[in-house]
C-alpha cells in the first residue's frame, strides 16, 4: 500500500473512480508475495502490482469490469489456466487476485494510520453471498478492542483483521457460508545505523531507496551532522544505548553498528541484541568480533542473544570501498527481513 499511496491521494484528487486489486493467495513461484497491491482507475491507469507483470493485463480488465459494475471479483491465474498463458505466466506459478471498488471511507482510515506510522490491518470477504462480497472492516492498531461487534460478517472480519496485526502476516479464514482475507500494513522498516562514519553515508542512501526509514545515531556532532546526513529521516546525537532505547526497536526495525569503537559499539549491542529488531549488525573482523563477544558475555548477554548479531557484518561479496560495504550490509539485511515474512 505505501507505494501506490501517493497514485492514490492524487486521484482521488482528480475525482477518478479506482479499483484495488490485491494478492490473497500464491503458490508456487509467483513473483509478488501476498499483499501485494495494484490500483487501476476508470481510465485504466495502474499503480503497483501483482505479479511483476505476468497478469497485469488481465486484472487491468477485470478492475474496470468491476468498476463499471460495483461486484469484486476473485481471480485465479496458474500454468493450467488458459487466460494465465495468453498473459504470460508460463513460470511454474499460481496466483489468487481479489479485486474490488476503493471504498473511500475505509481508505482514509487506512491513509491516516499509515501517515501516523501506525500498523493498520484491511479485513475483507473475498467469496460469499453477493450482499456481504467485498465487505471489509479496518482495525488500526491500537483500538483492536473497539467497537467490537458481537456476531456476524463484521465480528469475523474485525477478528481477521486483529490476528493480522498480532501476528504481522496475513491471515485467510474460510467458514462454510464465506472466507475473509486479512492483511497487516505495518509501518515501514526502520534501519537504525550506529555511527555516522562515511560507511553509514552510503548504507542510509541505499536503504532509503529499498524503502526503508533511516536514523542516524552518533553523540559525535562531527560525525552525525545534518550536512553529513541531509537525506536521513532522523538524527540522533546521543550516546547509543540512551538513544537506541528512546527510539524504540520493534520486529521492524534493523541496526547497524558501524563505529567501529567498543565505547560506542558495545552499549549499542546491550539494547539491540535483546531487543526485538529483526538484525543486528556490528563492524568488524572476526578477531574483532571474537573480543566483542567474550565483552558482551561478561557484560550480562546471553549466548542466545549473541548469536543473533551478524558480524562481521554484510554479506561477503569482497566489498572494498564505502558503498560496496553499504551495499553488502543492505543485502544481509534485506536477507534477514524477507526469511523472517
């Protein structure tokens, strides 16, 4: 949702009707992992997408079939579907496609909790009656107990939507007279990098073109300035444990240790490796990582937590300079983030 996002407030803007197409199901290989969005206008242009442009084509016509005739629709494309060939998914893949109107009131809801970097889960019925099809409740984290209902479509939708976003992933409910699909928007990724040296310049602008919301954190004013760092989301020139610990690390968030100085280094790793961050990386050789480690152990870590922490750090694609380093440590860390989804 947060790429289309912009498509989306423009036509609106514009007064142009859309559709939302969404992937509910895969199997096999499929290039977009369910979730996935693409959103057509009555003019029949796109935004997003749902299969990396094998069955773009074919959803095209169905969002403004449902355009012009209000009814969602739940589309299968696979190597035996004769419409999924004439389209070009011959890759061995099957997807699920569920499409129907943007419904604008719910959308708002969705947009002001995405705005406010709050996870918010869209929960829908994709098969069922005619009446309930394409019916949908939005639960935005935080008021999962709200306004509960007591029996129904509405009760099983709000209690998809709240499985979603306990659990972060998407969730499928069939029961005899309908199915619900559910899916979480959770805020963006968070790289948090531990020390503004030239590494982390590079790193901050990689990871922002992935997607990634970037914070830079260095006591040293020198090393974490704002003519340094123009590009980054935040930064912040405190003393890494204090400011690791203000910032809050959450099953989204990423660290990156980097300075390359115990003093700074080692209270960083006290926060991050219990924490709930999905990586933690430090700079390093072995034999730097090995005197790291006998410290951490002594300081109170566990060797659970420990062995957690990716060092030395990035994959080993023989990088040398600045952004090649940046550009390994990305990858390790788009690495651990896709194996955890």
């Amino acid at each position: 949702m947060h790429d289309i996002l912009p498509d989306l407030d423009a036509w609106l803007a514009q007064g142009h009707h859309i559709a939302i197409a969404t992937v509910i199901q895969t199997w096999g290989s499929s290039p977009r992992k369910v979730g996935a969005r693409m959103a057509v206008n009555a003019r029949g242009q796109m935004s997003g997408s749902v299969s990396g442009g094998c069955v773009e084509g074919a959803v095209v016509e169905a969002a403004l079939q449902t355009l012009e005739t209000g009814q969602p629709q739940l589309l299968h494309f696979g190597v035996a579907d004769e419409t999924a060939w004439e389209v070009g998914l011959a890759c061995g893949g099957q997807i699920e496609v569920f499409v129907r109107p943007l419904e604008v009131p719910a959308f708002e809801r969705v947009r002001a909790a995405i705005r406010a970097g709050r996870p918010v889960a869209q929960a829908m019925v994709i098969a069922g009656p005619r009446e309930v099809l394409g019916e949908q409740v939005v639960v935005v984290g935080g008021e999962e107990g709200r306004d509960a209902a007591q029996d129904g479509v509405t009760r099983t939708l709000r209690e998809a939507g709240c499985a979603a976003l306990a659990s972060g992933r998407p969730q499928r409910v069939r029961r005899p007279d309908l199915e619900v699909f559910a899916d979480a928007i959770l805020p963006p990724a968070t790289l948090v990098i531990v020390g503004g040296v030239h590494i982390s310049i590079a790193l901050s602008k990689i990871a922002q073109v992935l997607g990634y919301r970037t914070v830079i954190v260095d006591p040293r004013r020198a090393f974490g300035s704002p003519e340094r760092f123009p590009h980054a989301d935040q930064l912040v020139q405190a003393w890494p444990d204090e400011a690791l610990q203000s910032i809050g690390l959450g099953r989204t968030s990423a660290v990156a240790v980097l300075t390359h100085d115990p003093k700074l280094d080692d209270p960083a790793l006290m926060v991050a490796l219990p924490s709930p961050a999905f990586y933690v990386g430090a700079l390093g050789s072995r034999n730097t990582q090995a005197k790291r480690r006998a410290r951490l152990l002594e300081a109170g870590l566990t060797e659970a937590q420990l062995d957690r922490l990716h060092g030395p750090i990035g994959l080993d694609i023989h990088a040398q300079t600045p952004e090649e380093i940046g550009l390994a440590i990305m990858a390790e860390v788009v690495r651990a983030r896709n194996r955890m989804e």
